[in-house]
C-alpha cells in the first residue's frame, strides 16, 4: 500500500510484548530509493536517544489505529545500540546494529557490484566496510529532505513536500512536490526514476519534466492514499513505463492492486 511518509509520523510502535515508542522519521538510501531504517522515538521509556529499526523488521502498518508493529521484543531494543539525538549514522553503528539484531547487512550488495566494476586505483570507491564513521552518506532523512526545491526542465516548479512510501518493499515511490508559489493550491507526484539530479548540498532536486508538464499533470489529493488507479492515470500522462509493469515482465509475478 502507498502511504504519506509524514502521516507515518507519530504512529505507535509496537514491539512483540509491548510498545516502545513512535515513528520520527524515515532514513532512505539516496542511490536507491529505498528504505534502510525507520527512526523510533523511544520516547518516556528509553530517553535521551533514538533507534534504527530495519525494513525487514517492520509489519505492516495498522492504519486505523495509527500503530506500527515490528518483529523484536522490548528487551532486544533495550540492549541493542542506539545513537545520540542529532548524532549522523556512522557505519560502524549500522554494524553493531546489524550485528546485535542479526540482520542481513544491506551494503553487501554495494560491496558485490563495486567488485564487479573494475576502477583504476587512482578512482577506486571506498568499501562500504571502508566509510568514514562521520555519517553515512547514502543515507537521507526524509523529514529533512522536505522543503528542498524542486526544479524542472525550464524553471522552478516549488519544492518537497512529502513522500509516498510502499510498504511491501519500502521503496520511495514518489515525491510530493508542492507548487504554492507558482501554482497555488495543486501538488503533484514525481517518481524518483523522473529525476535529472539531486544537489544534496544546495539542496535542490531537478527533475526531466517540464513546467507546462508540471502545471497538467494529475494533482495529488492528500486526503486520500494513493491507488494503482491514480498511479496509472500519472504514467499514462508522462508517458512513462510503469514500474509494476516491469516488474511483471521481469519476473512473470503479479503486483496487487490497492
């Protein structure tokens, strides 16, 4: 199901014998859309910290009441490692974290696809083993992000306002653009895979469509989730190839409808 990332925010989190916090923020991989960690505010019961949760940790949402469930008991995220409020994420915690909970570290498979990549060693990239404990720098706060500008092919078009998650495979599958300064009143969904560039740094996100494109596109309706319905309105529109329909060509499986 496709769900707002900031009306995730707040939600219960509800470990296997209890609760132990709520959802702050998500942190996604800003190579491949995805979600590597939600980040749980532990709130009265573990103060002075937060904890990374990974996807494959994470049940699907209890829309009505507002509740996440996750598959770790109370005392594994008590013992487990956490960082400092506004601490970066240096890749040696990911390590202690991925260790204590006995997770499948996801960054083995940038490992396998550099090696694979002959560099000249004067260019050679860093082992993800390698990173400097800084912070990880493929990985992006999504309440962060809201607020970058966004550009298109001939000019401003507004800026980020939210994203819309799947929680099947918790993949970044759009990004909510507002255009109040330019547009008032009409958002617009952009996918990832429309992007020219992002500029982390001046924080500006360029994307392969055009103003007048922008101005006719299908509006976002915020009040209500996403369907494969409004999804396919918006391919159709771009004239985009739609990403479930790769998938079914990729691998002969079936790709629900919500």
């Amino acid at each position: 199901m496709l769900r707002s990332l900031d009306g995730l925010i707040g939600y219960g989190i509800q470990a296997t014998d209890g609760p132990i916090g709520t959802v702050k923020d998500f942190l996604f991989d800003d190579q491949a859309w995805v979600v590597r960690y939600m980040v749980a505010d532990t709130g009265k019961w573990l103060p002075g910290g937060k904890v990374l949760v990974v996807p494959s940790a994470l049940e699907h949402p209890e829309w009505d009441r507002r509740s996440l469930p996750v598959k770790l008991t109370r005392r594994q995220v008590e013992e487990g490692p956490d960082i400092g409020e506004d601490q970066p994420v240096s890749h040696q915690h990911e390590i202690d974290l991925h260790h204590h909970f006995e997770w499948d570290p996801y960054w083995l498979a940038y490992a396998a696809a550099e090696a694979a990549t002959p560099f000249p060693p004067a260019v050679a990239p860093e082992s993800p083993q390698m990173r400097p404990t800084r912070g990880d720098p493929r990985l992006r706060s999504g309440r962060e992000v809201e607020g970058y500008h966004v550009k298109a092919t001939d000019g401003e078009i507004g800026h980020v306002e939210d994203f819309i998650l799947d929680d099947e495979g918790w993949v970044v599958r759009y990004v909510v653009v507002d255009t109040r300064n330019w547009l008032p009143g009409k958002k617009v969904l952009v996918s990832p895979e429309w992007f020219d560039a992002v500029n982390w740094t001046d924080q500006r996100v360029v994307v392969d469509i055009s103003r007048e494109g922008v101005r006719n596109s299908p509006p976002y309706d915020p009040s209500r989730p996403v369907n494969r319905e409004d999804e396919g309105v918006l391919y159709d529109y771009h004239g985009r190839p739609a990403y479930w329909k790769d998938v079914l060509e990729r691998t002969g499986a079936t790709v629900g409808h919500w």
